[in-house]
C-alpha cells in the first residue's frame, strides 16, 4: 500500500449552534375562491436576502438570517399582460447562531454571508416546500441559490458597507 498523505483541507472555523424557524408566514388572500377559479399554473416570484448580526460585541457568536419570500400570481390573460391577483405568500425568516473561531478577518463576511446561508439553505427550501404543499398547492421546490453571487452582488451595490457582517 502507498502511503502518499493527502494533506486535508484547513477546517472552517465555524461552528453551528442553532437553527431555528425565527418567522413563518403563508396567506392566501384570496380565500378558498382562488381554488376554484385558478386556471393556469401561477408566475413565482423569489426574494431571498441574507443578514449577519454579531450577538455579543465581545465574543464571536452571529445570528445569521435568511430571508425567503415567494409570492405566486395568477398567470396573465394575455402574453404580456399583467399578472393577476395574488395567489399566496410565503415568507419564511430562518436563522443559525454560529460561533466563528480565530477566523481571518478577511474570511469573516464570506463565512457569515455565503457558508453559513449555504449550510442552512436546504433546511429553509424544505420547510418552503412543505408550507405550500400544506397550504393546498403544489410544493415550491427552490432551486439552489449561488450565494456567492449574492455576496458580491451586494458588495458591488453597497461598496461602503464591505467587510462590516
């Protein structure tokens, strides 16, 4: 057997703590009545936006927030016409508190802005899932979020605020 060493790649110096629902919400504003005039298979919309609040000034413990809102609308009547009336809503607030170890300062944005919402991500899509199937439609299936792109799109519209978690 050969002994050739794989050197392992450096741990992350993150540690989840918790996960918790922090807000759930679904409506459907139309009542029972949407059911029976739907046609058409509803246009989705996503906004999905991600926070970092350090908990204690002198430790490194965050509470990271994910923020998904999906709101579905009636298909328009027409190619190019406006959507109709609104079908539901489902916004759900989800949250980790992690504890960051020794990390370099410069990878502290990415951990909190990119890693942890990655890690915590495919929770928030299931229980996005399970709400609208219960709530009577078809389960959203979030697709999976580039985070990163997120990161650096924020970053380029708030140049100011970089490197302030």
């Amino acid at each position: 057997m050969s002994e050739t060493a794989q050197p392992t790649p450096p741990a992350l110096p993150l540690s989840v703590n918790l996960q918790y629902t922090r807000d759930l919400s679904f409506e459907v504003p139309a009542g029972a009545e949407i059911f029976a005039t739907l046609r058409n298979q509803p246009q989705i919309g996503v906004n999905i936006d991600v926070q970092a609040n350090r908990l204690q000034d002198d430790q490194m413990i965050y509470e990271v927030v994910l923020t998904i809102k999906t709101e579905a609308k009636e298909s328009p009547e027409t190619e190019g016409g406006a959507p109709g009336r609104t079908v539901f809503i489902a916004e759900l607030v989800y949250a980790a508190v992690v504890t960051l170890t020794n990390p370099p300062q410069e990878l502290i944005e990415p951990i909190l802005l990119v890693e942890v919402p990655r890690l915590i991500f495919p929770y928030a899509r299931n229980i996005i899932s399970d709400v609208t199937r219960d709530g009577g439609f078809p389960p959203i299936v979030l697709q999976p979020i580039d985070f990163v792109a997120l990161w650096q799109a924020r970053r380029a519209e708030f140049p100011q605020a970089a490197g302030n978690a």
